[in-house]
C-alpha cells in the first residue's frame, strides 16, 4: 500500500453540502473553528429545489460574509454546483460565476449530464472560458447516475475541451463507486486539481435512485469505510487541493460534525506510524 505523506503547508477544505442548511457566514465561522482553512459555497443549486444561497456583487450579504471570512481567517476555495446538460448556457451563469470570483474563490464545479459529448465538450470549454475571465479555474465530477457517469469519462471531456483551466474532479465515492483505480488516477494526475474526501462501506448501489441515496445520505467521515483514501491522496500530484465532502445527516450538532470529518480526514492524510 502506498503510504500517503503529509503535505507542506496543506490546506484543508470542506464542502457547503457538508453542513448544507447553515447559511454561508455561519458555514465559514463552524468551519474555521473546526480547523478548516478553506470552504465550498454552494452559490447554484445541484438539482431543481435543492438548497443554495446567493450572494451577489455588490450586495450586503456578499459584504457581510467577506468580514465575516476574512475575521475568522478562512478562504473560500470553489463554488458548486452547476450541471451541463443538453440546455446548459454559459453565458447565462455568469452572474454566480461573478459572484464567485467577488469572494475569492478559485474554482467552479461541474458535472456532466448531455448525451451529446460535441455538445458537451463545447459548452464545458466556453464555461472554462468564463471562468479564465474572472481567474478561475473549472473541474468537472462524474457522477454514477450522470453521462459523465466514470473518472475516465470526466478526463475525456477535460481532454476533449482543451482549455488550460479545465480539471476532473475526484470524490471518494463517485471515483470508486464507478470503478475507477489507482493506477487510472496516477495516469491522469495532471488532470487532478481537486480531490473530496469521504468514506462508504458495503456494495456499491446499483440503480441511479440507490446512488443518489448513499451520496446524499450514505457518506461516513474518511477513515470509518473502506475506500482505499491514502492511497487516493498519495497518487495525486503535489499541489492538489484536498476538501472532505460528507452531508450532515440526522440530528447532529453542525459544529461537531464538522470538527469530526476535519480530525478524521487529518488521520487519513498523517503517515501511518
């Protein structure tokens, strides 16, 4: 096995869906207080009704979790989550990617969802365009239950873009759950510019319902499942962003949850002694 090592200087994030129902200003100050350095907003929503909060330029709510950031000494690291899929417009986001930009963050999250890969190929690339106007940088997330369904068909469409701030993002489950390996990873590891932490036991769900279910409901903090997660960090390239990615599920105190999958992504990413 493949010892993952500590990381100079590493910054640690964690996902909004992580403890989606706090609002942004109170999601920075648990975090920080949980030992996060950096934070995921979600400015769009995932799917129709799901949560998101906007804070649009200009604005006082904006101005408001700016002070609040920057006082509790936590950056805003990416922003989720948009889905590109047969109506997906560009230019049409580039208020949230405004936004985005406004609060410091440096990259955009994506998935894939059109059966037309020329389709999607151009509209990820114009969305990477958007995004180099405002210094960002995009990564797209294959999904089981998306055409971007494995990590091979995220690299295609990196590829297949060619813009020079496109990456593949890598999750713990959407990676292993679809049957991507280590070795697949190394392979691709320039590509890689983001990786989320999280942990599973058990089978991998086989219909789009039971995969939906255990990502929205069926994470475990890293180290309490069975995915291979020092491996995973330890093939990824120096320099690679890592942030943890486990909705709080139940009646379970936010801050305790938070400060729980930041001790427990620290064990996954310490040496084994």
């Amino acid at each position: 096995m493949t010892v993952a090592t500590p990381r100079p200087g590493l910054q640690l994030g964690v996902a909004h869906f992580s403890s989606i129902a706090l609002p942004p200003k109170e999601f920075a100050v648990m975090a920080a207080r949980a030992g996060f350095a950096s934070i995921g907003l979600r400015l769009h929503p995932a799917f129709p009704g799901a949560p998101f909060y906007e804070l649009p330029v200009g604005s006082r709510s904006a101005q408001e979790f700016q002070t609040v950031a920057d006082g509790e000494g936590i950056k805003v690291f990416d922003i989720e989550f948009f889905v590109i899929d047969e109506s997906f417009v560009a230019a049409s986001h580039e208020a949230t990617v405004a936004a985005a930009a406004n609060i410091g963050a440096r990259r955009l999250s994506v998935c894939g969802d059109d059966r037309d890969g020329g389709r999607l190929a151009t509209n990820f690339s114009e969305f990477c365009a958007l995004a180099a106007r405002y210094g960002m940088s995009v990564d797209i997330e294959n999904m089981g239950w998306r055409t971007v369904r494995t990590f091979r068909d995220s690299v295609a469409v990196v590829k297949a873009c060619g813009a020079e701030n496109a990456g593949a993002l890598v999750d713990g489950i959407h990676f292993f759950r679809n049957g991507a390996s280590i070795d697949e990873l190394r392979a691709n590891a320039g590509k890689v510019k983001h990786v989320q932490l999280c942990d599973v036991r058990g089978p991998a769900p086989k219909t789009s319902d039971a995969m939906i279910a255990e990502a929205r409901s069926g994470r475990l903090a890293p180290g309490e499942g069975e995915l291979p997660l020092k491996d995973l960090c330890a093939a990824t390239e120096y320099g690679a962003a890592i942030s943890v990615e486990v909705p709080l599920v139940g009646p379970v105190d936010p801050e305790a949850h938070l400060k729980h999958l930041h001790d427990s992504a620290l064990g996954i990413l310490k040496p084994d002694q």
